[in-house]
C-alpha cells in the first residue's frame, strides 16, 4: 500500500476538489476535519460520490507518489473505492 501523508504541501496539491465527481463543499474544508479531499491518502468519502468522471491521474499528488491504480486511463476514483493501494485489493480485479 502507497504511504500518502496527509500534509499541507499534499492538501494544497490535491485535485479532489476540481474533480467532477467530488463530493464535498469547500466550506467544509475549513472545519477541523479539513481532509474532505486527498482520497488516495486517507480513503473513501464519507458523503456519496455520483461517478461522474475521474481526475485522480491528472493530480499532482497522483504523480508525485508514482500511483498507478484506474490503469492506463487513470480512473482511479479513490473517494468511491478507497485509498492508494487498497482499490483492488481482494476484488480479483487487476489495475
């Protein structure tokens, strides 16, 4: 499993939040739990996510941490299946 930190520099490069798909509101960001982006850190979203389409390989953090999940079209959707590294675990599915 990738070991994505949940640091300032990784939120402020984070593209969750330009996402189509995204599920939160800026608003919330402000709040203590100001991780309601970053999925590939720290996991699924807590509210329902509409699929729309996927962003995650055009984000920096994506690059930075060499992620390869979503395959060559880089729909990893980690706010609907989790965090860096557990998306296909135990689902026969291959990357």
């Amino acid at each position: 499993m990738k070991d994505i930190h949940i640091s300032l520099n990784n939120v402020a490069h984070c593209a969750c939040s330009r996402c189509p798909s995204f599920p939160g509101r800026v608003h919330e960001l402000i709040h203590m739990d100001m991780v309601t982006k970053l999925f590939c850190g720290h996991g699924k979203a807590r509210s329902e996510v509409a699929q729309k389409n996927c962003i995650c390989g055009e984000c920096p953090v994506y690059d930075a941490h060499e992620l390869t999940e979503g395959g060559s079209g880089k729909q990893a959707f980690y706010c609907i299946y989790g965090m860096a590294g557990e998306k296909y675990e135990g689902t026969g599915a291959n990357p």
